[in-house]
C-alpha cells in the first residue's frame, strides 16, 4: 500500500509548509481518526477520502493524485501516493 502525503505550500515556495503522511498500512484505520472537518474540507473541493483509500491498496498507482491552487489564498495543496 501506498503512503497518502499531502502538502502544502503556501505564496508559491518551493518547499511546503506542511507535509502530512498517513502510511498506507494504516490509512484504512486511520480514514475514522481523521476529523470530519478535515473530511468535509477535501469533499469541499471534490476530493474522496474513501476513494484516495482504495487508491492507496493499488500498487500500480503512485504519484501526484490531485493539485490544488487557491490563488486568492496564495495556497497550492498537492495529495499525491508514494
């Protein structure tokens, strides 16, 4: 299984502010300990967690899954498998 990173980076620097990585033994567990915030936030912007978990058990899928740029917000957010 794949780890889920997510970063973000903000007024476009090269490197993220902040980098969160689920490891992809654990990101089927993990899915009930994300808050439902967090959950409603990335389903806001049309992005499936259950899918991204799914996603996750193929191990021919690696990679940047989605980018995502505020540019109101100066803000970048990349959700990628690795």
């Amino acid at each position: 299984m794949a780890d889920l990173k997510i970063r973000v980076f903000k007024n476009a620097e090269a490197e993220p502010e902040t980098t969160v990585t689920i490891p992809g033994g654990i990101l089927k567990v993990a899915r009930k300990l994300i808050p439902k915030q967090a959950v409603a936030a990335l389903q806001d912007k049309g992005i499936d967690v259950d899918e991204l978990i799914n996603l996750s058990m193929n191990p021919e899928v690696k990679g940047t899954i989605v980018v995502i740029e505020e540019h109101n917000k100066n803000e970048k957010v990349e959700i990628a498998l690795e």
